[in-house]
C-alpha cells in the first residue's frame, strides 16, 4: 500500500486505540475530512465544531483546523485532551488582533457591546460579551440591536460591515481581515458572472463588500454547502478557500463549482484561496500527534473562565 493508504489505516487505528474523536474544518485536507466524518467525528463549521466538540463524550478530541478552534473546544470543555496536527497554524484574524491593544480599545468605548469573532485567541474572547460565528453573527446582531445596544466588533471589518449594513446596527469595528478571503476580486467575479450567466455565487462574509454584493447566498462553509446542495442551478461560482470544494462535490453531485477569482499569480497574491494554516494539517502531522499525544492545546484556566461565558451565550442564543 502506498503511505497514504497506511497513514490513513494508522489513524483510524489510532483513535480508536486512544478513545479520540476527530473534529475537522472543511478548508482542511480531504482526507482528513473523509476520516473525520468515516470515523464518526465531524467536518462542519466553526459553529458546529465548537457544539460537536462540547457534546462528544471522548474524551480526547483532534482538531484538525486552526489554533482557535482548538481553543474553542478546550474552553469549552477543560477537562478533555485536545490535541493538533500543528500549534502553529494560527489565522491572519487572530493575529492582526493583539489581546492588549484590543483590551485598550474596549476600555475606550465602555458603552458598547463587545462582540467578536470567533477567529480570536482566548484572551480576545474572555474581554468580550459575545463570540459569534460567521452562521449566527447576523442574528446575534440583530438580536442585540433591536435592544438599542451599541456594538463594538472584532476583528473581522468584512463580515462587521455587511452584518452593519444587513442590520443597521451601530457598530465600531476593528480594521482586520483573512488573507484567503481578502484577495477576491469584485469586477474580475462580475466579468465571469458574465461568462456564466446562469451560475449562482456563493461568497462567504469574510470576503470584500464588492465581493458579498455580487452574491446570490452569503454564509458560513455550512451554509454554502447547503446552497450548493438545494439551490436549483447547476453552476456555482464559490468565494471561499477552495478546501471547501471537496465536500460541495460530494454533496451536489453533478453540479459544477468554480473558484472565485483572486488577484490570480501576482505578487500582491498572498494566498490564492487557500489558508496556508488549514494547509499545516496534514495526515503525517495527525498520525505523529496520535501516537505520541503531543501538541496538546492548553489555555489558561482563569481567561477560559472568563472566554466560556461569549462562547456559551452564542450556544445558547442557537440552541
Ligand atoms: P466558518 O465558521 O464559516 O466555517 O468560517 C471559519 C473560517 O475560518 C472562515 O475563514
Ligand atoms: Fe483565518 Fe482566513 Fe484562514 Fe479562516 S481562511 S482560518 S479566517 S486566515
């Protein structure tokens, strides 16, 4: 057999072997979402990763993803062992949004209401009210501007600013951005829209106002992958890291799906729609942290008390 193969037989050994449960993102690499969903884990979104992660009995649980969904499932469930294929795959959200100088922003605005991604280290969570998702931070929105509360967002400013044109809430936001989802382009997708008139475009909030406003659905991965499935059109044209297409293909059989256009080849192009930190996962580093139970995500219990209660008042406003 080839490594591949007995990679993949090793890790489904494995986490049998040490009771863990396998919770994957849809930007990672395919085999790792096919083994996580074979083997009774799950691929979803950072919504459903964090619920499915709470819920699961194991008490180990592998997350192939990116450091803050890791310590999203160690928050909210401290007493298991969390591990991941890489502690270094991190995201450009959590990084451009340093937890000092975000406390320093809240202490300035002390009447709004702190929301934020959930594309954020602990830290960033435990000075908020509220962690929201991509799937929920629209409704979250809403939910606290019809109580005339002022927002203040981090640290995504493309989803914060559709969410604050899609809800007219009053929302300060942090200058953030994904560097995948940053480099979508507005005229070249209205220039292919044009080549494909009767494609659909699925375009996830991370992604420029140019870019959202030429959208048929705008969603988190779960979302689109819905559209794709139960929209009536055969041709997708899809803004998101195209780590998303594997399951779109499974899950609309015969449907056709076309990546969205990015700044292409130049050198302005960072990462051409795919996240080099999903990309460190892979099935070498997963089998290595299985077998010697390395990588293990910890988070300080006294700011993972403070980060559980932004998280569970998103899991409770979605329940
Ligand atoms: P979703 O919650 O839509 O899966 O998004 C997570 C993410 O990192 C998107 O870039
Ligand atoms: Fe972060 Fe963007 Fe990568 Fe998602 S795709 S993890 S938002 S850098």
């Amino acid at each position: 057999a080839d490594e591949r193969s007995e990679l993949k037989d090793k890790i489904r050994r494995l986490l049998k072997e040490r009771e863990a449960v396998l919770v994957a993102h849809y930007y990672v690499d395919a085999d790792l979402q096919d083994l996580a969903e074979e083997t009774g884990g799950c691929v979803s979104d950072s919504l459903e990763m964090a619920r499915f992660g709470r819920d699961h009995p194991a008490r180990t649980l592998v997350v192939a993803g990116v450091r803050f969904m890791g310590e999203t499932a160690k928050i909210l469930s401290p007493q298991k062992r969390i591990l991941m294929p890489d502690l270094d795959a991190t995201c450009s959200l959590d990084l451009g949004c340093p937890a000092d100088e975000f406390a320093a922003f809240c202490d300035a605005h002390p009447d709004r209401t702190v929301v934020v991604y959930a594309n954020t280290s602990a830290a960033v969570k435990a000075r908020a009210d509220w962690m929201v998702t991509s799937s929920i931070g629209l409704d979250i929105v809403a939910h606290l501007h019809a109580q005339g509360k002022k927002i203040l967002w981090a640290p995504d400013r493309h989803l914060g600013g559709y969410i604050q044109k899609k809800t007219g809430a009053d929302m300060l936001l942090w200058q953030g951005s994904c560097l995948v989802h940053d480099e979508f382009k507005g005229v070249e997708l209205d220039l292919l829209k044009a080549d494909y008139p009767d494609a659909k475009v699925l375009v996830h909030p991370e992604s420029p106002a140019n870019v959202v406003a030429l959208a048929d659905v705008v969603g988190s991965t779960t979302q689109l992958i819905n559209a794709a499935q139960t929209m009536d059109a055969t041709t997708f044209i899809v803004a998101t890291d195209n780590g998303i297409l594997h399951k779109m293909r499974i899950a609309a059989p015969g449907k056709h799906f076309i990546e969205a256009p990015t700044a292409g080849n130049s050198a302005t192009c960072k990462s051409c729609a795919h996240c080099p930190w999903m990309a460190m996962n892979g099935l070498r580093n997963l089998a290595a942290v299985l077998e010697n139970g390395n990588n293990e995500v910890f988070v300080d219990p006294e700011i993972g008390k403070l980060a559980v209660r932004s998280i569970d008042r998103m899991l409770d406003f979605a329940a």
